[in-house]
C-alpha cells in the first residue's frame, strides 16, 4: 500500500441523524492520521464510478426487535421509521421499469414491516434474485408463518445474520437469548430446505467482529461456522459472510464511548486495498430508504449522504443509475475497502 498524503484537515457536514430524524453536525474527518478517503482513492490514481446497477437494495425501515450494539443504523424497537404503503408500491414500480438482476430487502427487521409480504410478491416478477436480510430471531418470533411460506414458495434467498458461534459474545452484542432464538430459527429453515443441497433454498450467513478489530479470514471464518454448527446442532448453510462493523450509528458511539474510535479509523485506514474497490457493492448498486431517497448504499443512508448528493425520490428515477455516475463517499468508505473489501 502506498503511503499517507499527509492532510489532517478537519471538515464537518450538516447531515441527518438516523437516531432522531434532525440534522446533527457529523465529523468528516476522523483525525489528523487519516487521509480523507476520496485524496486515498486519488493518490492511487482510481476514480470510483459506477458500472451497470444490477442491484436494488430496499430498506424497509429501522424497527428492529434488537439493539445490536454493532448496527450503523442504530435499529431497535424505538425506531418509528418504516416503509408505508404508498412507498413500497413506488419500489415495485421502479422495480418493474428497472429490470434489477438482484433485489435486496434490508432493514431493520424487515421481518417487521407490515408491508413486506406485499413487497415481496410485487417485486418477485421483476428480479431474477429475491433475498431478504434476517436477524433471525425476528423471524423466529412464532407470528411469521406466513411470511416464511412466502419465502420458501418464492424461493428467497436468506442471509441471516450470526456474529458469533459462541452465546455469550453473539448475547452481549444482540441482546439476552439471542443467540439460542437465531439456532433454533437456522434448524427451522434447514427443516423445509433452506441450505440443503439441491433444494433451491439458499441460506446465507453474515459473521460480523464483536470488538474494535477487523474480522478474520472469511475462508477461515466459514470453515469454522460450518463444522461447529453442524457439529452441535446439525444446521447447514450454503455461504458465510465475514465483513467488517461499519463506524457509524450504534457502533460508533460503542467505539466513542470505549474510546476506540481513533484506534479503529486507524486499522481501517491502514488495512487499505485498492484491489477491493473494483468488487465495492456500490458501483452496481442503488439503495432506496424506507421514505423513499436514493443513496449509493447502505452505509451512506445511515450516513445520510444521497446518492449524487442530491435528494431524489424513487419515484422521480427513470430506471437505474447510469454507468459512469459519480459515487458519494466519506471516510467510513474505509470500511469496504479494508483487507479483503466488503463487496
């Protein structure tokens, strides 16, 4: 990796706070040791665009049954934001005129969104992938029958979400039973199909630190999860995901709190590969909140950061981004871009 350029200016931003809906002043910078990540991406002669939009990622809101502390949303069951009606007719629409390879239902709990199921079946025709982004233990809560039958008739891919194979750690980042409430719900969904071989069904797991340190191998990762959980309680999964916590939301103010902030920005500035910004999820793809805005992923929803820095509605957007627009970043871009990438 190439060095440090050397620019320890200090910018802020007025942005809004996913916490309470008002606009907070945010640090741009995180220090005077970290190089704003658009100079990183200059000084390495890249210049980060978008190629074809094949992705659509929906989040329905952050109303979540948990308080994970690792959440760049800050989720929990206090949040009020939640898709409406109109909004998730809106998504369809764009969905249909838009022609996505792959869409994305994110939240939050989308488990928790009453308009879900209506959203799923809007959008099933208009994407040659459906997946849905569970915590497990909200779907696992008894009432979402229903809406798992949806998802096996549909065949949805689920990635589901399980930081830790050990209770203790997973509880003390999710929440109290957690843990135990995410097994059980992996032994449902292997018991009508998902993840076994030649069922159609694919279960995917996402493995996040529980800590201020990067994640290890993800090879490594998957191999573990894989002889562990089918050692102790039989699941199978078809792929793990092992990324890196975003410094944003809960998180951050884990890391501010515990004074780990400047340690963390630290390793992530370090861990910089310019090889991962080729496969960065969000050249191909557009994100759309649960009021409806465009951003250029997740991250910078959380962030409050629009896509092209404008405020556009799903319902003004023609069809997908153009190939070649420019992509909006900050230093928690980072994160995506550390080790391996988060793609």
């Amino acid at each position: 990796m190439k060095g440090c350029c050397g620019v320890g200016i200090v910018l802020k931003e007025k942005l809004p706070n996913t916490s309470t809906g008002e606009s907070q002043t945010i640090p741009e910078r995180e220090g005077d040791d970290i190089t704003p990540f658009g100079l990183t991406l200059a000084y390495h002669g890249i210049d980060l665009k978008r190629i074809e939009t094949c992705v659509l990622q929906v989040n329905v809101g952050f109303l979540c049954n948990q308080t994970c502390r690792h959440c760049h949303l800050t989720a929990g069951p206090h949040r009020t934001e939640n898709m409406d009606d109109t909004v998730v007719d809106e998504v369809i629409s764009y969905a249909r005129r838009s022609g996505f390879d792959t869409i994305d239902i994110t939240g939050g709990a989308p488990e928790l969104n009453p308009h879900t199921i209506t959203l799923i079946q809007g959008i099933v025709s208009f994407g040659k992938r459906i997946m849905i982004r569970s915590n497990l233990s909200a779907l696992n809560d008894g009432t979402k029958e229903h809406l798992i039958e949806l998802l096996k008739a549909e065949k949805v891919v689920v990635v589901g979400s399980l930081p830790s194979l050990n209770a203790l750690q997973a509880d003390s980042q999710r929440g109290s039973g957690i843990f135990q409430t995410s097994i059980d719900a992996l032994i449902k969904l292997n018991a009508i199909g998902y993840g076994q071989e030649g069922s159609g069904l694919e279960l995917n797991l996402v493995s996040n630190p529980t800590g201020a340190f990067l994640p290890p191998s993800q090879a490594e990762t998957e191999k573990r999860f894989r002889q562990v959980l089918r050692r102790k309680w039989g699941i199978v999964f078809n792929n793990l995901y092992s990324f890196a916590n975003v410094p944003l939301g809960r998180f951050r103010q884990w890391l501010v709190e515990t004074g780990n902030l400047e340690g963390y920005m630290k390793k992530l500035y370090s861990s910089f590969n310019s090889c991962a910004v080729d496969g960065l999820m969000c050249r191909s793809l557009v994100s759309v909140s649960w009021d409806g805005y465009l951003y250029d992923c997740d991250f910078n929803l959380a962030r409050g950061i629009f896509m092209d820095r404008r405020k556009i509605h799903v319902s003004e957007m023609p069809g997908p981004p153009k190939p070649g627009s420019h992509i909006a970043t900050a230093d928690h871009c980072y994160t995506c871009t550390a080790g391996p990438g988060f793609t």
